[in-house]
C-alpha cells in the first residue's frame, strides 16, 4: 500500500521534471559549453555580490582577508544547502560533525513549549551554550520561558530556532569554534554561529520542492522566491523573500520496523543467564488497559508478579479486564517478566502509539534586507524578518489512573462498587463472583483528554542602523551603530481533566426514571452563595468501563482545553567601530572598539484554569522576568612579522588579543577574553591557537521559572539493576530499608519504569557560568596542489559552574553514594512504606563542571579534471570538489556532586563523526555525494557488562546523494535521494536511549525530494 502510493506520488514528480527537460531539451543541447574554470550560469544566478578586500568575519571585529580567524572554523555554503535542499538550515548544520544531538528539533517525545522547534548543539556541550547571531547580530530567542515539559523539553537557556530563518535568504553559515565571546558577548561557551545572509542580491528566484519517504509518508512542501534589485543607480539594494513549508507528522506506529517500543527490564531467566536485565520487545504495560482493569486495592492489578494477585480473576482463573462492550473479558497478558512495569505483547497499554516520531509544522517567513549609500561614506540599513509556525504534538501518553502515579491528584486507581449503574450484567456477575463488590480500576484515558498539543509561534525582528567611514590624520576609521529589535510569541493549546467535574462525573447513580445521571444531580450539595457551580448543574455521568465508553457529552465536560502564552523580546543597541592608529614593522596594528546595551524580558501566562489548578497538576504560576547587561569590548590585531619583509624561513606572525567588559543586572560582572596568534613558516601553512574565557548568563526561564511540578524516570540507587555500583551504596540502601521495614532483595523501583511527580523551579540567584578553552591547529594551502585546503584543530573546553537542575537520579546517587550519609540531598526526594520513590524536588543551581576535548578536520579539493597531468588538456571535463569534515572527541565528562560521570561513547556523544563528500560538474549537470558515519554508542560507558543484556549499538553510515540538471540558465531541476540504501538505524538504539538515538540516526528512512529552481 505505502510502496504503491510512492510510486504514484514518484510518477508525479519524475514526470515533472522529464516534461521540463525534453521541453527544452534542444536548446539544452545547442548551448556553447562554459569556460573552463568558469562559474555555471546556474551557480552564479543566486549568489550575492563578494565584497572585494577585506571583510569582517565571525569572531572579529576587524577586516580579514577572507575568512580569516584564530580559531577553528566552518562554513556552510548556499552551494551546500542548494545540495541538501533542506527544509531548514539547522538540518543541513546538524549533518556537520561539530554539532551533536540538537536541544530540539523535529523529531522525538517534544515539551509542549517546543514542538517543532530547532536548537542547534555545538559539541554536545549544550544548545544553550551555542550563540546564534544572524549577520553578526543576535536574534531573539525561540525557546519559551516555561514550566519544564512533562515527559522533558529543550533546555532552559536562549536558543534562536533555527526554523524562523529563511533558507533562500541565507548566503553562508559561518561556525567558530569557541573564541566568540569576546566579540559577542555571553552564551558562546562552545561556539557562534553566523547566519549570513543574501546582501546586494539582484534578480529573481522561485523554488519549489516536494519530499517524501520510500513509504510514501513524511511528505514535505517547501515554496519560496527570493527578489531583489539595486536602485539610485546602484546606491541602493533591497532584497525580500517569501517562504512556505510544511511537514507531515508522524508516530512510532508508522516505523514499527526501526522504532519498536521495546525496554531492558530485570526477570528470573534474564537473572539465570547471567545479566541484570534483558531486552523486552513489544513492550507493553500488563497492569494498566486502555479499557481499564479492576483489582482488589488500590495497589498494581499484577503487584510486580506474573500471577496478579490484586486482579480479578473470572471462575477459569483468568484475569480480566474491561472490553469495548463493557463486559469483563480475559485478556492476553503477553509475557510477564516478573517486573513492575513492562511486558512484552499482550492486551496491556501500548506506548508505541503514544511516542511521536516527526512533528508536523508549518511556517511561513517573510525577510527583507536593504541598504542605501546616503553619501560616499555613510550607508544606511535595514532588516525584517517575520516568522509564524504552528506544529502539532501528535501523540504523548494520556491521563492515566494507576498506583503508578497515586501521587498526582485524581490519577490513583478509582474505587467503584459493584452498584454503578454502568457495569454491565455480566461484568456484575463476575466482580461479586470474585467477593470484589468494592473494587479499584486502573486504566489508560484514551478516549477522554486529547493527547495532542497545538504550538504556534510568531517572531518579529527589526534592525535599523548607520555605518560609514571618516579619517583622521590620513587614516580610515570605520564605525556602525544599530538597533535590533526581536520579539517572539509562543501560543500552546493543550488539554486537561478537569478533576472537579471527573470526580463528579465518575459518581454515577440512576434516577427514578432509570437514567443515568451523576449523583450531584440528583441529590445536589448545598449551593455556595452564587449558586450551584458547573461542576454541579452540567454534570454529565462518565462510564469507564471500556475502552470507548464514555459519552461525548461525559468527555466535554471533563476536558478542559487550555490555553498559555509566552513572549519574549530583545531590544540591542550597539556601537562599533575600527582603525588602524599606527603602523609597526611589519604593518599597521588594527584596533576595534566597541559597546553594547542589551535587554532581555519575558513573560509565561496560564489561562486562570491553570493558576487555580483545577486539573491534575498543582496551581501554575506566570512567569515575568527582565535582566540588561551593559558591555564594552576591544580588540587587537598586532603583525610581528609580514610577508613583505621576504623573511626565509618566517613568512607571517601576528599577535590577536580580545577583551570584553559584562554587567549583566542579574548575574554580575563578569570580564571575557581571548588571546592567542598565528604563525606561517612558509606560506603553503599557517599554525593558529589561542585561549578563551567565556561565560554564559542565565537566561529569562532559568531566573524567574516559578516553583513547579514535573515528572521525573531515575535510575534508583536501590534498585537491583544499580544497587551494586558500589559497596557504600549498598550498606546505605540496606539501612533505609531496614528502617521501613520493607525486603530490599525482593524490592524492584517503579521510578525507574514509571515517572514520579515532584518540583522544580528558577533561581534568581544564578551566577554566570564561566568556561575556559583552548585551541591549537593549523592550515595548509599547499602551493604545489591547487585548490587543496586542509585545517586540522585541537579544542578543549572546562565548564565551570553550569545551570543545572539536578535530575532525581543525580540527587539519589549523591544521597546513597556518600560515605556522609544521610545527607542533605536525601531529603529532597520521599520513599513511601514499600520503599517506593513517591515525590523529589530539583531546583536550578550553579553546580559540578564539564571537560570537553577533541580535533576538528575540515578539508576542501576543488579543482578542474583537465588540469590534472595524466588528463589531456583543451576539453572540458568538468570539475570536482572533495570536502572531508570530521570530529574526534577524546573526553567528554560531566562532574556533578564531585563525581566525575564519562558520555563519551554513548549513543548522541560518539567518540568519531565525519563527512566526505564530492560534488562533479560539467556543463548543466551535477551530481553530489555525500557519506556520513557515527562511531559506535552505549546506553551509558559506566554499566558494567553484567548489568544489561545489551549495552550499546555499532557503528552507522550513510549515503546522501542529488542530482540536479540546468534545462536553461533559469531553470534547474534537482533530485535529492537522502539514505540513498535506506540504511536501518543501529538495533536496540531507540530502546537504549531515544531521545538521543532519534537525535542521532536515520528513523525517516529512505526520502525523496523533486525541486524546481527558475530564476527570471
């Protein structure tokens, strides 16, 4: 079905393009051949202007010759993305091996804040601490100051999302390693990234493009135009696009070949072979039905055992459960791994179709850029962009009534007698037969409050300002000073139980007449002052004895759709200015000056049913916020040694150096810095290295974040998969458990399966965190191969301080490990009798390090075939380019507690990524390949070989490919085949970790994409 919908949906496509091409086939055909060595016509319609000279580059203020820096850099080209044709720019950034798994994107279990957006994650040190500017300005943040997401979300810092930024628009991308801070100011511990876009552009662009997966799902629409034109004879340019795209959803349950539900869980055969758990495919919840089951207590109708003993079982001794007729039917328990929680198979909750795989979004975007030359030596300038998206949360996991979550107000098993007027004869029949008149259900509410969330999000963002030059004393003094102005709005529509009206509605009795009606109806409470609340006079009598039972009008009245927004601006004046003031021996030192004023507000407001916490969850609270930071900032370029001065065996050496003044309101003063050099013997090579101090400032949310509730998975120190991580943990486990009177050898945590609710919240005592990095490397541009240039870096990084929530797994370790123990940390988490987890608080704190360390490898060939010697020269055989761009990391840890925690080699943190591909051209074609591969990945480095069946997954490759053919010189027809093999991800990689597995590999599968480029 999917295979044959393809295939139509292929046909389409092919036969657009062959149409276009045998249409203009002849005149294709007759046209003279380019110069060798000549830009194709099609390469050069969409390209801006290059300024001629020197040009300011990311992490300078000064003008470099080229893209000159002190620090390891890459750039991504209109070329490359043209190659890729991606939706956005983060999914063509993502692909370089420098980024690690994105702090959001469109894939995975999103917070409800964050559907759809993309954050992109320099090193894997964090999105947080990875700058986004936009032509060397910063950009308003995407990333909603709220309550952290249910089941998780991006991280709480000020990350811009990637999907507000037109990808027509876009002339380059210039990624610097470290190094930014300086020249920027706060959040570039790990790097900046420089969107550049189309300046002096002339002409006009429209693409179209149509993706879709080998299934014939994930379709994608993107449509945009790109126009500009120069005026006043050549004073001026503006430069406007418009871009619409949109992304098909979709959920686990449409990959059930690479994303199967399937978890590690302990057993006795998975004890008698030798591991601590063991690999459960299919995995299922065996005590909680879509269509509920009735028990004995209030406990788990299985009670951690494949008997069940708390469930009811009919006169065979089957369990059962509630069918769609109401009746109570024996159910296919599947196979019980003697666990708390999961199963394998059976008629148990299936969470397959509640995890989301693609977020369906569209957006719209609108950008203009402008510029006027008012004199010989001031030009005036402009930017807009507008951006508006909505996504979708398709699927998450409903409400639920389980002893799972009895800590979350109104999700505990409901008790029912065998009296409510909803049970069917036959159900009654079998609950008195079982002595069960009282019993308690436990079911997953599929059939009540939606499971979807709706986000939009719309950002504005102005930048106006004057730069020129003037001289003094017969030298040029470049200045430039702006305004930006960006404001983002985040809208989330999502759904609750109104826990007042489910309490009423789930007491259902009958009238005299027979009907079912609730019982605040017939025999109503005494009403307040201003009458009987809705609760009272709408009731509507809600059956939960099967899945599909409850009525419409049951349903209407227990759900509540709510509504919470969130804004957040920015308001950035800067002052910038350069010069040489003197010359030294080997030629002028550069010198730049510069200062800044930045404010930053935002605001999170609930709907008045949140903030009277008539659902689920405690009462919500607004949050509002502002910090400014005043700055001032210097930097120098000193040559020491210059080409000119013909030295033999020094051709170049120059000094750098960068200092940076922070008041931030909130977090204080902070001073950032960077010095460094560079130094070419020769000048086929140059070597570079410099060192930087960095800090980042807590942003809006992490500051005025309310105290809130969350939920939280750990990974109990108690429990038998963990408990023999060491002997201290061991005795302090085994006196806890001594003192609640509960047997640890049989104890299995429920934490660990099956979340637990508890706090967080901000801190506006935050400091900045602060970092300090190093770089060391070189690059060659061999005069003996032409077009060859290679750059090959050593970072390292020591985080300092970083914003952090603990999370409960952290804040148990720190309690049981300790040879201190009991400790402060163990009073932020609460066991009940059974020694079960049943609440924790992790508030925001300054806390622990990070350590990062590893080389960069950025290499580009470009050359013409006929200029290779054993080809014969005078044809035109057209060109190559090889690009090799590659990462190995040698440490990454975290240290938390005093406990230092390696990542490295885990699944999204691998120890080895890199890139190579080549690009051929000649004439109108052209043809791209690109190979990617991941180095092997683990759940965690630190299980040892017993503890799992399985710990980690292989290595993965892939190959991307296009093709793209210039019907004219305004009309280019491409293909672009990404996992042109349609490679699996890794085995048991989604089941390890899928948060970072979904980050990390190919899920999609084997995609499509047709575009059509004309320009006019």
């Amino acid at each position: 079905m999917h295979m044959h919908r393809l295939r139509q949906k292929m046909l389409c496509g092919a036969t657009m393009l062959v149409i276009a091409l045998l249409a203009e086939g002849a005149q294709a055909q007759v046209q003279a051949a380019p110069t060798p060595g000549a830009p194709h016509p099609a390469d050069t319609t969409s390209t801006s202007e290059q300024p001629a000279g020197d040009i300011v580059v990311t992490g300078s203020r000064i003008p470099r010759a080229g893209f000159d820096t002190l620090q390891p850099a890459q750039t991504v080209s209109s070329q490359l993305l043209a190659d890729r044709s991606p939706v956005n720019v983060a999914d063509t950034l993502n692909e370089l091996s420098a980024f690690g798994t994105p702090g959001s994107n469109n894939t995975g279990q999103q917070s409800s804040a964050n559907v759809g957006q993309q954050f992109v994650n320099l090193y894997n040190l964090g999105s947080q601490r990875s700058l986004v500017l936009v032509n060397g300005r910063r950009f308003v943040s995407g990333n909603a100051p709220t309550p952290p997401g249910t089941f998780g979300g991006a991280p709480s810092g000020q990350e811009v999302d990637l999907n507000t930024i037109p990808v027509g628009l876009i002339d380059r991308v210039e990624v610097l390693s470290v190094g930014g801070a300086p020249i920027y100011g706060a959040d570039a511990i790990a790097g900046t990234v420089n969107i550049i876009l189309k300046d002096k552009f002339k002409g006009v662009i429209v693409e179209g493009q149509y993706g879709i997966s080998r299934y014939g799902d994930g379709e994608s629409y993107v449509g945009r135009a790109v126009a500009g034109t120069n005026f006043a004879e050549d004073r001026g340019n503006i430069t406007t696009t418009v871009e619409y795209t949109k992304q098909g959803g979709l959920t686990y349950l449409d990959r059930p070949k690479t994303l199967p539900y399937a978890t590690f869980q302990p057993s006795d055969a998975c004890k008698a072979l030798g591991y601590g758990a063991c690999y459960v495919p299919n995995a299922t919840v065996p005590s909680i039905f879509p269509g509920g089951i009735p028990a004995s207590n209030a406990g788990l109708a299985n009670a951690g055992s494949p008997t069940y003993p708390n469930a009811i079982h009919n006169a065979a001794g089957q369990v059962v459960a509630f069918g769609p007729d109401g009746n109570l039917n024996p159910v296919n328990l599947g196979v019980q791994n003697n666990g708390l929680v999961f199963g394998s198979g059976g008629d148990g909750d299936n969470l397959a179709g509640q995890s989301q795989f693609v977020a369906p979004i569209s957006r719209i975007l609108f950008g203009t850029l402008g510029h006027y030359d008012v004199t010989d030596h001031v030009r005036a300038y402009f930017e807009t962009e507008f951006a508006h998206s909505e996504a979708t949360l398709l699927a998450a996991q409903p409400s639920y009534q389980s002893a799972f979550f009895a800590s979350q107000k109104g999700a505990g098993p409901i008790q029912f007698t065998t009296a409510n007027p909803f049970l069917t004869a036959q159900a009654r029949s079998v609950l008195n037969a079982a002595g069960a008149g009282t019993f308690y259900l436990s079911r997953a509410n599929l059939d009540i409050a939606p499971q979807s969330t709706e986000n939009t999000n719309t950002t504005y963002r102005v930048v106006a300002g004057l730069k020129g030059d003037f001289a003094i004393a017969g030298r040029k003094v470049n200045w430039d000073a702006s305004f930006n102005y960006g404001r983002s709005e985040n809208g989330i529509t999502y759904y609750d139980i109104n826990q007042e009206n489910f309490a009423n509605a789930i007491d259902a009795v009958r009238d005299v007449t027979g009907k079912i009606v609730c019982r605040v109806t017939l025999t109503p409470p005494a009403a307040p002052a201003g009458g009987q609340p809705y609760s009272v006079t709408a009731c509507q009598p809600l059956n939960l004895f099967g899945s599909g039972a409850p009525s419409a009008a049951a349903v209407n009245f227990v759900t509540a759709k709510d509504f919470a927004k969130s804004v957040l601006t920015q308001r950035d004046w800067q002052l910038n200015g350069n010069a040489s003031p003197f010359d030294l021996w080997a030629g002028p030192v550069q010198l730049a000056l510069g200062f800044e004023y930045r404010e930053e507000s935002g605001q999170y407001d609930v709907d008045a049913f949140a903030a009277a916490g008539l659902g689920r969850n405690a009462p919500s609270s607004n949050v509002a916020g502002r910090y400014n930071s005043t700055e001032f900032s210097g930097e120098a370029k000193i040559p020491l040694v210059s080409p000119a001065m013909g030295w033999r065996f020094l051709h170049s050496l120059e000094l750098d150096g960068a200092f940076r003044r922070i008041d931030n309101s909130r977090a204080g003063g902070s001073n950032v810095y960077t010095f460094g050099g560079k130094i070419a013997p020769i000048a086929d090579i140059e070597f570079r290295g410099n060192f930087t101090h960095s800090v980042r400032a807590p942003s809006i949310g992490e500051l005025f974040l309310p105290t809130t509730n969350t939920q939280s998975f750990a990974q109990d120190p108690c429990d038998p998969n963990f408990i023999g991580a060491n002997s201290t943990r061991g005795a302090n486990c085994t006196a806890v458990f001594r003192t609640l009177g509960t047997n640890l050898s049989s104890f299995k945590s429920g934490v660990v399966n099956a979340s637990v609710l508890g706090t967080t919240g901000g801190n506006q005592e935050l400091l900045n965190e602060r970092a300090d990095a190093w770089t060391a490397g070189f690059v060659t541009r061999p005069r003996f191969v032409r077009g060859l240039t290679l750059a090959l870096d050593w970072i390292e990084i020591r985080l300092k301080d970083p914003i952090t929530s603990l999370t409960l797994t952290q804040v148990m370790d720190a309690c049981y490990d300790s040879g201190s123990f009991p400790n402060n940390y163990c009073n932020l988490f609460q066991r009940n009798g059974a020694g079960q987890v049943t609440g924790f608080s992790t508030p925001l704190i300054n806390a622990g390090a990070q350590s990062f360390a590893g080389a960069q490898l950025d290499m580009t060939y470009r050359f013409q075939i006929g200029d290779l010697p054993f080809i014969h020269h005078g044809g035109d055989y057209g060109s190559l380019t090889f690009d090799v761009n590659g990462f190995y990391t040698k440490t990454h840890t975290y240290t938390i507690l005093g406990v230092t925690t390696p990542t490295l080699g885990n699944i999204g943190d691998p120890k080895m990524r890199f890139n190579i591909s080549t690009r051929y051209r000649k004439g109108p074609g052209m043809l791209y390949l690109q190979y990617r591969h991941i180095s092997s990945g683990a759940q965690d480095v630190t299980l040892q070989s017993s503890s799992q069946q399985i710990l980690g997954v292989g290595a993965y490759s892939q190959f991307n490919g296009s093709v793209s053919y210039d019907i004219t010189s305004k009309i280019t027809a491409q293909m672009v085949i990404n996992n042109i093999f349609n490679q699996s991800p890794p085995p048991y990689a989604i089941s390890l970790n899928a948060g970072a597995a979904l980050g990390t590999y190919n899920y999609f599968g084997q995609s499509f994409v047709f575009k059509l480029k004309v320009g006019l």
